[in-house]
C-alpha cells in the first residue's frame, strides 16, 4: 500500500507478483479483521474503528488497482499516490497563517497561491500534482474562481 517506486508498484507486468501482491492484501483483510482486541472495562471482544479504517483503505487501494489497471489500462499504479501526505500539506499551508480558517479565510488563502506550490509537480518523486483549477472542480466551484 506503499509502494513509491516502479519495481513495488501493482502492475500487471508481471502477473505472478501482481497476483501474489493482491492475495498478500487479501489475507491481510481476512487477519486484521479476525483480530480480537479486548475492551479495557469487560472481557469482551470488539471491532475497534482502526480495524474498519485498515479495511476500508485496503479495499479501496484494491479496487482502485484493479479498475486502473484493468479498465483504463494503466501501466502501473504507485498506491502510495493515496495517501493524505498532499491534502495534509495543503492544509498545513492554509494554516499556516491562522489556525482556524473559516471558509472565506480558506478560499482567500487558495487565490494567494498559497496552495500551488503543494499542488503543481515541479519534480519527479514529490506527492501531489495538479492544478488550482482540479481543486476548484473538486470542491464543486467554477474553472479560475479560486
């Protein structure tokens, strides 16, 4: 689920490794989600949110995968790219001036541009790439309003 570089990335290249990749994520789920974890106050067994959270993101990174490979004919797919490091330093920029931003604060600080250094690709290897434009999509507003 981490995978960064090419020779680690969910290909099908290989099919042998990719198949071996996805059963070891497989049996993974199966483990995390058969794990007993006891409750401090009584001796009974539940399913605490980290365990939802593990197969929440696993399954997805797996679908992900699976529908970039196979449907779009991706060569490869690094799912490290999924991960919140790119939306956590967009955030950290943001509030970087006030810690609480309200709305209007928030969208002042995107046109300021405070937000492009962590979304445009300047080098091969960094986590987000993209334009202002994308977020503006994302979050429902017009092309160029931010």
């Amino acid at each position: 689920m981490t995978s960064r570089y090419i020779g680690t990335a969910m290909s099908n290249f290989k099919e042998s490794s990719h198949d071996e990749a996805v059963a070891f994520l497989e049996e993974f789920m199966v483990m995390f989600s058969s794990l007993s974890i006891k409750a401090t106050s009584t001796d009974r067994d539940c399913f605490k949110p980290v365990q939802n959270g593990v197969l929440i993101s696993t399954t997805s990174a797996l679908r992900i995968q699976h529908e970039l490979l196979n449907v779009y004919n991706f060569l490869f797919v690094l799912l490290c790219r999924f991960t919140r490091d790119a939306l956590e330093n967009l955030f950290s920029c943001v509030r970087s001036k006030n810690p609480v931003p309200r709305a209007l604060e928030f969208k002042l600080t995107l046109r300021l541009d405070h937000g492009k250094p962590v979304l445009q690709a300047k080098q091969e290897g960094e986590l987000c790439c993209g334009r202002m434009d994308a977020v503006a999509r994302v979050c429902g507003a017009e092309e160029g309003c931010l």
